[in-house]
C-alpha cells in the first residue's frame, strides 16, 4: 500500500456558516485517454455515469460526489455538447476525441471536499498513476499542473485582503516551494502579481470590496495568474468582472483558485497533499494578523528606488522567517 504524506488543516477550518471548509482540486495530465482514466475511475470507485460525450464525462462517486473527466479542448467541449443535445452522435468526434487524448490533457475535476477529509482523494490519485498518467515532467511545452480552489472562511473586504497580502509576500517563495518546472514558470497561465500591484496591496489601510475589485481589475485583468480571484470576484459582482475581462471561462464561485503547483502524478508516493500543504503556508499567514504586518513592512522597506524588492534576498528572508517558525 502506497504511504502518502499527511494532510495539513489551516488556522481556520469552518466558514461563515460554521460548516468545515471545502476544497475542490482539478488534475492535468496526460499518457492516458478519457475513456481509460473514466473507466478506471468508474470500476475501482464503484462510480456511476451520469452524463457522457466524447469529450466529458461525469461520475457519480460514493466517496467525494459528482467528479468530472474532460478534454481540455474547448472546440471539441462544445461540439460534443451539441451532439449530445441533438442526440445524433456525430461519427467523427470519436476519432477526434481518441487523436485529442495525444494532444491535450485530460483533466479531472474533483467535487468540493470537505478539508477534514482530503485523503479520500488519495485512492483517485493511485488509479491514474497505475494506469499509467503522466504530469508535468512529461512535456516540455503543455504546462500541466494542479488547481487548488479552496472555500474562502469569510466573504468580505477584510478576509479576502488578508489572503491577498499572504500570497503577495509569499509568492516568490512558493514558486520554489513548489519547485515549479521551467514549461510552467515562463507558460502564460501561472502569471505572478506584479510588484506595483504588491505594494500597493501592503499599503492600504482597512480597504472596503470595491477598492479591492477596482485594484485587482486594474493590475490582474486575467485568469492566468498563480492565484486567480476572477471567480472569487465574480461570485460577489460578475458583471463588473465581465466588464473588465470578457472571459466566458470564469466561473463564479466563493473559492480562490490556486494554479501554481505542478502536477506530479507519475511520482511513486506523491498526493495532493503536497500542493494542498505548501498552500497552507498561506492560509497560516493570512490568518496572523501580527505576522501580515510585519512582514508586508519588512517588503516595503526592502524596496530599492528603481529596482523594487530583490526576489532572491526575499526568498531568502522568508525561508528563513517561515522556518523560525516551523511553518515550512
């Protein structure tokens, strides 16, 4: 029986609502096919389908809920999505979808779970590795990796400007944390907030929801950053978010919806424990208020006139800082 590593539980574990926070993960890679990852899955988890074409499927799991397998190909999304509607299956989204499975990664979308009980994910994570999935390391050019979209504890300004300054001045370091592959680091999809965006973030005082939509909008008018609020903000305005982006792929939700990890899916042991912990790192910080403000002065204060905070005297700071206390 494979060992896989522990769990880690963040400094706040209920919501609003008092209920246990929920933590939904989708998983990139590639060496298998839709129709093999699905009926592995399907068999060994005692699934059910509930809804099927060539190129989506979802299971019904007795274990974590409703869990999507696709190919991330809008193009054929949509063309099989059609034919499934006409109910006249088109003869050659087969082929199609069998030559798309070489092209493009399969990804797996795992229902919201409850964090107390993340490691039912672990058997899912096994089955694709023996059916022989590959992640990150597999090509140098399609940047796969794994999506963390965690439930944020408290819907409001002060919440979600505190998890924004945590990752701003821990980014850096999670990029090496997370040892993020060279494909993915200079790939368009895991973009890192920009400097000016950071210290503008450390220098408010107390700002209300629409300074932090109008700040956010203005520096990150994209899905494809290390930490993505497009769908947080959404859930709160989405027509203001729409106004500013023009995505039809954001969808709105009350997460944070963290891409930067690799995903490491061929590595005998690994789970997705390992990027759910180096996130909670995050989760320690934004929850510190002492820690927040006196690390995001120790970053305005190492700012050079020109030249702005040295990345790697910051990593090394940090490193430091988190392993006085044993956070990392």
């Amino acid at each position: 029986m494979t060992s896989h590593a522990a769990y880690r539980q963040p400094a706040r574990l209920t919501g609003s609502d008092g209920e246990i926070r929920k933590v939904g993960f989708e998983l990139e890679f590639s060496g298998v096919s839709l129709d093999d990852t699905a009926n592995a899955l399907r068999q060994k988890l005692e699934g059910n389908v509930v809804y099927q074409t060539e190129a989506e499927l979802v299971l019904e799991l007795p274990s974590i809920g409703k869990l999507t397998v696709e190919l991330d190909w809008a193009f054929l999304k949509r063309k099989a999505a059609e034919s499934a509607e006409k109910g006249e299956p088109e003869e050659w989204l087969k082929p199609l979808s069998q030559a798309a499975g070489l092209l493009v990664p399969v990804e797996v979308v795992c229902p919201p779970v409850a964090i107390d009980k993340l490691d039912r994910l672990d058997n899912l994570v096994d089955i694709l590795r023996d059916l022989g999935a590959q992640g990150t390391e597999e090509s140098l050019i399609a940047a796969y990796g794994v999506h963390i979209n965690t439930e944020i504890p408290q819907l409001n300004a002060p919440c979600m400007h505190a998890y924004l300054k945590a990752f701003s001045l821990l980014q850096w370091w999670l990029v090496e944390a997370h040892e993020v592959n060279t494909a993915r680091k200079i790939s368009p999809y895991i973009g890192l907030y920009p400097e000016a965006y950071v210290v503008e973030l450390l220098e408010m005082s107390e700002p209300d929801m629409d300074q932090l939509f109008a700040t956010y909008l203005e520096h990150n008018p994209t899905r494809n950053r290390a930490l993505d609020m497009l769908p947080l903000l959404a859930e709160i305005d989405e027509s203001r978010v729409q106004d500013a982006v023009g995505d039809a792929k954001v969808n709105a939700r009350p997460t944070f919806h963290y891409r930067l990890p690799n995903c490491q899916i061929e590595r005998t042991g690994w789970s997705l424990a390992d990027s759910w912990n180096v996130w909670c790192v995050v989760e320690a910080l934004a929850n510190d208020t002492q820690a927040l403000e006196e690390l995001g002065q120790a970053f305005l204060d190492a700012r050079l006139p020109v030249i702005g905070v040295n990345r790697r005297s910051w990593v090394e700071f940090i490193t430091r800082w988190l392993q006085d206390r044993e956070l990392a």
